[in-house]
C-alpha cells in the first residue's frame, strides 16, 4: 500500500507526477478542491458546513478541511493507497491528518518532495501564454505554438500573459509557497519519513525517481 503526500513549490511538476503514480500504482487521487466541490454537488453534512464558509466569503476552517478528508479516505478506492493533493499546507494540518490517519488505520508511507531552484520555477510559470481569441494555453519553454504566433486551435495570431504568469507576481506567489513548504518539510523530516527528488530533470526521470522510493516500501 502506497499513502502518499508529494510536496513542491508551483510548477515543480507534482500534477505531472501525481497522473504517472496513478497510472502505475492504482491509486486515489485526492485533490482536496475536488473534495470541496464533490461534498458540497452532494450536500454531505461536511460538505453543507464547508459551503457556509465559502459562500461567507470566509476561508473554510482546518477542522471542516480534516473532516472532508477524513470522510474521503473512507471511501472504497483508497483501500490499495492515495495520493493527497492540496492538503496539508500547514504544520496544524498535517497533525490533524496524523489523527485522522491513525484513526482509519491507513499511515502514511511516503512523502517525496520535489525540489526545483526558484529561478528554474519563475521561468517555467512565467513562460505561459494564451491565445486572444479562444484561450489556448501554451508555454514557450514545453508547449509552444506548432508554428510559431500562431494558435494551433483557432489560427489567430494574438496573444497575452495572464498578470498573475507575469515574473514579478510568480517570485512572490513561490515566496508566499515556500514559506509554507518548509514547515511541513521539517515535520516530516522529523518524522523520517521525507525523501527528496530532483524536479529539474525530464519529467519521465523525474518519475523514475520517485518509483524508485515507492517501489522499495
């Protein structure tokens, strides 16, 4: 059985990862905004708490987030393993998934980390672009236009950066991560559970990287 947290600043690769570990191992993929959104389609009790705050305006509570998952960790596909996504962010969090984990009896077995230098990161994010016209998105380091200014969708030749690709706002949002990143990296670390994988390789070595731990537990 394979319980499984991948860490990582944005853009480092961890959604990339997460599909090649699905397709191999068979596992759930838990996206806690999928959680979110489910629930509440639902209305599961969790779910109807989780939408009081939201339609508040208000952030949803560390408590509801761990009942959500607690409730979706019982859930039948997640008997062979998981991939967690989004959830824990904080130190708080990742004590309350140390309960709920013990509670359900399904302990984690890893947490990989997948490191990439900021540089390296506000390049990748930064590179994105979109289409004027029907909204494709390219990005000029690993998926460029076929030929080169023009939409391989709609053929328009007009493009723009969204403000929030822009570099100045990507190094704040990696800082804004990273500041939340290295707390939960010492708590694992402490635990000694923490492994760590080189994001700035091809995203297959980077997988064969992360198989590699898995397939030794």
């Amino acid at each position: 059985m394979i319980n499984l947290i991948l860490l990582g600043l944005p853009g480092a690769g961890k959604g990339t990862a997460s599909e090649r570990i699905v397709d191999k191992y068979h596992i759930a993929h838990i996206s806690t905004g999928d959680m979110f959104r489910e629930a509440m389609a639902n209305e599961t009790p969790v779910g109807l708490e989780a939408k009081s705050y939201i339609d508040k305006g208000n952030l949803v509570p560390d408590e509801v987030t761990a009942k959500l998952v607690e409730e979706r960790l019982q859930q039948p596909d997640t008997e062979k393993g998981f991939i967690l996504d989004g959830f824990p962010r904080t130190t708080v969090q990742a004590e309350l998934l140390e309960g709920i984990t013990k509670r359900l009896n399904k302990p984690l077995t890893n947490v990989i980390a997948i490191d990439v230098d900021e540089d390296v990161l506000i390049k990748r994010l930064s590179a994105r672009y979109m289409c004027k016209n029907c909204g494709a998105t390219y990005n000029k380091i690993s998926n460029p236009t076929k030929v080169e200014g023009t939409c391989d969708r709609c053929g328009g030749h007009e493009f723009y950066q969204r403000e929030d690709d822009k570099p100045e706002v990507v190094k704040n949002r990696l800082e804004v991560n990273e500041k939340m990143n290295t707390p939960l990296r010492d708590f694992y670390e402490k635990k000694g559970i923490l492994a760590t994988v080189d994001g700035e390789q091809k995203p297959e070595e980077v997988f064969a990287a992360i198989d590699k731990i898995l397939s030794k537990d």
